[in-house]
C-alpha cells in the first residue's frame, strides 16, 4: 500500500457488470508483457481509456465488477495503467481477491455508480472506506477493507506478503 492511506484521483466510471474480457480481452493475454497487453484495457467499452487514464486514478463501478473468468491479467493491467483503486457497489468474489493479490484496494461502496461523475475528483480514505467527492461536500461510506488485505496491500501484495511471512 502506498505510504498513504488516503488516495486522490480522478474517477473512471463504469457501470454494472463489467466482466473481465471487458477490463482485457482474452485474445491479449498471450502478449505476456504487462505493458503491451495494458494498452489493450478496455478497448471495447471505453476505447480511448489508455489515452484518458493518469497514475493515480480511480476506477468507480456499478455491482458485479470483474466478474467472469479468474484472470488475474485484469487487476494487473489496472495497476499497470495507474490505477490506484477500484470502488464498486459489488465486486466479484475473484477479482476482488485478485486485485488485492496484485496491491490494488477494492472497497464495496453502495450507491457509489450514481454518485459519482465522470472524471470528478475523488478522496479515498483506504482504513476508514470513506470515500469524498472533492467539491460536492458528500461523504460516501464503504465498507472497510478487512486487515488480512491491507497487510496484503502493506506489503505490496500476496506474493510479497508470502515472502514476508518467511523472512
């Protein structure tokens, strides 16, 4: 996780059910460079993502983000892009885990895909799940990101973690 535990990015919002060939198809996994395959994020629901997205933004979802098959090639090529967290009102179960296992925080935040505005900055406050849309005086409440993830994010994800385990 990064020294901070509170965030700041524009948001990039999509709505319910994005699955995983959206966020990357399949046919670009055999690219095998994370970099390569990123320039492909995406592609068909927001074809010009890669030229919108800046380090440090902030994915914001309907329910059901990342649903579909396990890849973790989908967190990775957010985290590759950028992206410094995922904000949902639900999240498939893998690609949750998935996403913390590659340091991206997910926060369940209901409501949030109606809520938000496209490219409105937003405040992420990682311990607390409160998440602040700059300028509007709202105050969104998520759920708390459970401590076994954030030592995972702490560490910079779960192979990091693993190997801290054993130091």
């Amino acid at each position: 996780m990064r020294e901070s535990q509170v965030l700041e990015g524009k948001a990039i919002v999509f709505g319910d059910d994005i699955n995983t060939d959206q966020i990357i198809q399949g046919r670009y996994l055999q690219l095998l460079d994370y970099a390569e395959m990123a320039q492909h994020t995406f592609e068909v629901v927001m074809p010009d993502f890669v030229q919108v997205v800046e380090e440090g933004d902030i994915i914001v979802a309907g329910r059901n983000f990342g649903g579909g098959s396990s890849r973790e090639e989908a967190p990775m090529v957010l985290k590759t892009n950028g992206i410094s967290c995922v904000l949902a009102e639900s999240f498939a179960r893998i690609f949750y885990r998935n996403a913390f296992n590659v340091g991206i925080p997910a926060i369940v935040v209901k409501g949030i895909s109606n809520q938000v505005k496209e490219l409105e900055r937003l405040q992420v406050n990682l311990l607390e799940g409160i998440v602040t849309p700059l300028g509007s005086g709202k105050r969104l409440v998520g759920e708390r990101i459970p401590q076994k993830m954030l030592e995972i994010l702490r560490a910079g994800g779960a192979v990091e973690w693993y190997k801290s385990l054993y130091r």
